[in-house]
C-alpha cells in the first residue's frame, strides 16, 4: 500500500467528478477550435499588473522582473511577456506543454495526470 500523500489538487475527486470535468474540458477545447481564440484577457492581464505596479511600485512592467506563480493553466501570458522584452519566468507544481511536441505532452501525461494534463 503507497503511504505516500499526493499533492494534487484532484487525489480526493470521485470517479464521476472527474469524467465531468474532463467532459468539460474537452468541450472548452472544442469551441475554442470552431470559434477561435480570444486573446483580449492577455492584453488585460498585461495591463491590470501595470496598474498596480504604477500604484505599488516603483518601476514599470517592462523594467520589473515577473515570477509568475502557478503559470501552467496560462502560459501564453508568461509567453507574451517574453515576446515583449519582459523579464519574466514561470514556476508551477505540474510539468507545463509549452512547444506542444509529442514527448513534451507524454511527459505531461506521466508526471501530472490526465486532468493536469489536459489542462
């Protein structure tokens, strides 16, 4: 018997909660296909931390250095910093499908799970 906790977020999820979710999954995919992506909450995003650094900081977005924490359910926008000269670098717990080659998502696959995966 394997004493050992998992720490991902899902270990405690039913069987059908899980395939609901996965279900819900592939339909977000699916419409983000047929209908094409909206990238108009990157721009946000971008702008959002701006704000805040112009209220909070003391230097502006494209002079700070970003860590940005938990980044895998969004890497385009660690990948949008980049591609604007910003100094910034990603951290999370899963292993994150950035290129899209088939060993990085067989990767994926092994060391997060199917839902983390997906995701």
């Amino acid at each position: 018997m394997n004493s050992r906790k998992s720490n991902s977020s899902v270990a405690e999820v039913g069987l059908w909660r899980r395939l609901k979710y996965l279900f819900g999954l592939t339909v977000l995919y699916l419409r983000r296909y047929r209908e094409g992506y909206d990238f108009s909450w990157l721009h946000e995003t971008l702008d959002d931390y701006r704000e805040l650094l112009g209220k909070y900081g003391t230097k502006s977005l494209e002079n700070s250095r970003v860590v940005e924490i938990g980044f895998g359910a969004r890497p385009l926008r660690l990948t949008a910093m980049n591609g604007l000269g910003i100094d910034a670098t990603g951290v999370d717990l899963d292993r994150p499908i950035i290129r899209g080659t088939l060993s990085e998502c067989i990767d994926a696959w092994r060391k997060n799970n199917v839902e983390r995966a997906l995701k």
